[in-house]
C-alpha cells in the first residue's frame, strides 16, 4: 500500500506516516485522526490542522478544526 504523512499542529507539532489505498484514504484517515483528538481534547486548543502528503512529500490536503464562538453584535454577557 502507498505510504503517505499525516503532519499534525496543535501548538505542538508532530508527524505520523500511514499507509492508505488512495489519496481519498489518508484524507479520510487524518479526519478520523482529528476527530479522535476533538473528542479527547474538548474544547481543542485553536488552529489543530493535519496535513496530509505523499510518499514523495507532496501535499494531498489540509484538514482543520476551528473552535469559535461569535456573539451578535449588541447582545449583553
């Protein structure tokens, strides 16, 4: 199967390699991966975000989780 690298950023950094049938595969791999680590880390920290890229360290895509909460203007807390 076709090696590919999940580069992981959450104020830290860190990089896994995987195997995956396809492109569509590691995506699908790395949203599983940011998923998990949502859940775990409730809320996350700001700005996680997995790249995913090929054997040959091209990029495939970028997978992001933003936590944001935006009050209406004028709205009293």
């Amino acid at each position: 199967m076709p090696k590919y690298f999940l580069h992981i950023k959450d104020g830290k950094e860190a990089e896994i390699d995987i195997e995956a049938q396809n492109a569509h595969d590691a995506m699908n791999t790395g949203l599983n991966a940011l998923s998990k680590f949502a859940c775990k880390a409730f809320p996350p920290p700001e700005n996680v975000a997995i790249s995913i890229s090929d054997a040959d360290r091209k990029p495939v895509g970028t997978l992001e989780f933003v936590f944001k909460i935006d009050y209406a203007p004028g709205v009293r807390i």
